[in-house]
C-alpha cells in the first residue's frame, strides 16, 4: 500500500480518532453488542478497549495490516479472542448466518463498494442479528453537502480513500437492512464537512 498507508496515516488515524470524545462515541455506539462479533474495517483496534464483556469472540477483517504492535497489545488486555484476518468486507469467508452483531465504525467512507460490503454484513448476520455503527458521512444540510461534494477529492487522497459525502443511512437501507435505530449528530470541535455523524443499530430484512 506504500509507506505513506502502511506507516503515516495509522499514526494520524491513532491521534484523530484517538481523542476522548471519538472513545466516549464508540463507547455509545458498542453498548449494545454481544456474542459472536464480527468487525469491518478493524484499522488499528481502536473499539477494542470499548467492547462490553457480553462479547464472547470478535473476529475483525481489514485488507490492511497497521501498527501490529498496537493491536496485539490491546487484543492482550481483553476477556475473548480476537480473530484478525487481512482481507476485504466486500466479500467475506463466512457461511451464512455465523454472527451474533456486526460493528462498522468510521469504516464505510472507505469501503471501495460499501453497499457490497453491508450485503455481505446482512448475509452473516444471524437472524435477529444487529448491525451496530458509528459512521461519518452526508450531511442532510445542502450547503454543506455542497461543500462535501467540492472537497471530497481532498480526503480520498490524504485519508487513504475516506469520502466526505456517502449518505450512510441510504447505503444501510440499499443494502436490505432496516435501520431500527439512527442518532444524527454533530462531533463538537470538528469541522461540519466531516463531523456530521450517524450512529445507530440496523438488521436484516
């Protein structure tokens, strides 16, 4: 992926998604999970310390490998396994049905085909399964959708393909999920083209 992917950008992923008040989000978003879990877009384990103990295993896919050293020592700290494979949401290894919830955390801005990937989530999902997120995404503002649009190139290139403008809700729902719950809100401090927020719990229909 280059020096840039493989050893830059985690490190500034760590610092910007790092800070308190992304932890007390992930937090809020990762309540409600429990049992066989599977994780897209694991990045560099930054959910692992928010996982509850309702969580008896947690198998996470990324095409990515980051910081290994960070995530074997965070994965240590924790009461369940966690399995990590190197490999792409939009096609999954997995027989139908295997998993209790799905977690998405800022993860589908980036997904080269997100509504492939979120098919996928539907197809693993147990029944009754949840598909649980914390996304960044449009906002429902025009002015600052517009803003998004004109940027968007910007972060494609400095954030490793991060979208400032994918309607994540819209994605959730084109993929056949029902969205049972959706929070929209703004991160305080962060910019409206990029802290517009979407967290909520979606299952399969």
């Amino acid at each position: 992926m280059g020096f840039y992917a493989d050893h830059v950008f985690p490190r500034l992923m760590e610092l910007c998604m790092g800070t308190r008040k992304s932890q007390e989000q992930r937090e809020q978003a990762l309540a409600s999970v429990q049992g066989i879990v599977l994780e897209i877009g694991f990045g560099t384990g930054l959910n692992l310390p928010h996982y509850p103990k309702t969580v008896t295993w947690l198998t996470a896919v990324d095409p990515a490998i980051l910081l290994q050293k960070t995530v074997a020592q965070r994965s240590a700290e924790l009461s369940f396994p966690v399995e990590l494979l190197h490999l792409n949401a939009e096609k999954l290894p997995f027989e139908d049905g295997r998993f209790d919830c799905a977690v998405s955390t800022f993860t589908l801005c980036t997904i080269p085909d997100a509504i492939a990937a979120l098919r996928e989530v539907r197809r693993v999902l147990k029944p009754g399964g949840t598909f649980v997120f914390l996304e960044h995404g449009r906002s429902d503002d025009e002015k600052v959708a517009k803003w998004q649009n004109w940027l968007n190139p910007i972060p494609r290139i400095i954030a490793c393909g991060c979208n400032l403008n994918r309607p994540i809700d819209a994605l959730i729902r084109q993929a056949g999920l029902r969205l049972d719950r959706l929070d929209r809100f703004q991160t305080p401090g962060i910019p409206r083209i990029a802290g517009e927020m979407y967290r909520g719990i979606a299952t399969p229909q």
